[in-house]
C-alpha cells in the first residue's frame, strides 16, 4: 500500500520501450498502409510478435531470481524475446521491400525493435553473470 508520501515506483524502462513498439507496430500496420491481402500474413505477424515480445519482457520481469526454477524461465523468456524481435525486424524488412513501407518508416521501426532487442540482450546478459541468490 502507498503512503500519501511515497511515490510509485519507476516503470521498467525495457518494458516501457516494449509496451511503445506495440503502439508503434499497431499504428503502422493500419488498413492504410497496408492492404487487405497483408492483414492475416505480415500485419498478424508484426503485431502477434511485438505482443509476444512484450508479454515475454513482462512476465520475464515478474520472476523471482532466487528460485532456480524461475531464475531459468527469465533467462528462457529473455531469450524467446530476443527471438521475436529477430523475426519482428525481418518482417519489418520484408515490409519495406514489398513497398508497404517507406525507407524512413523501415528505419523508425526497425530502430524502435533494436532499441527494444538491445536493451534485452544487456538485461539477459546481466543476468546471467549476476551470482546466484543475488536479486
């Protein structure tokens, strides 16, 4: 519970940059800019992965590292994230050369799944070198 004097903790940076590339993905996968015949192939797939890719960062975050069992799924879930984000910037990629995209759209985007992607890679990192019963 909070007191009237303390303040909210600070959202998870990786997560928040998480949650805007699913924002980011949703506005550029309108009906606009992307044509019926994508929808149920490129845009599901661009917006189920930067979903996956949050959900994983989320619950990979709720874990507890001084349960072996969950200090494993973090790191299983980190890379899953890791994952996803590799096929979130091919499918990025495959966008912008069916010329669904433009090449400073392709460059936003992919910037926003690599700033996510990278962030990841270090907090995997991080936790792998981290010392056991350490949080």
């Amino acid at each position: 519970m909070l007191t009237p004097d303390a303040k909210p903790q600070p959202e998870f940076l990786l997560l928040a940059k998480a949650k805007d590339l699913v924002k980011h993905t949703d506005m550029m996968t309108s009906d606009k800019r992307f044509p019926k015949k994508y929808r149920f192939t490129l845009v599901n797939r661009l917006q189920e992965r930067c979903l996956e890719i949050f959900e994983n960062i989320s619950e990979a975050n709720d874990l507890n590292l001084l349960d072996g069992a969950e200090r494993a799924e973090r790191l299983r879930l980190q890379r899953r994230a890791l994952t996803l984000c590799k096929t979130a910037l091919f499918l990025v990629e495959v966008s912008h050369e069916r010329g669904l995209i433009t090449g400073a759209q392709t460059e936003a985007w992919a910037r926003a799944v690599t700033d996510v992607k990278n962030m990841c890679a270090r907090w995997h990192k991080q936790d792998k070198l981290r010392p056991w019963g350490i949080s």
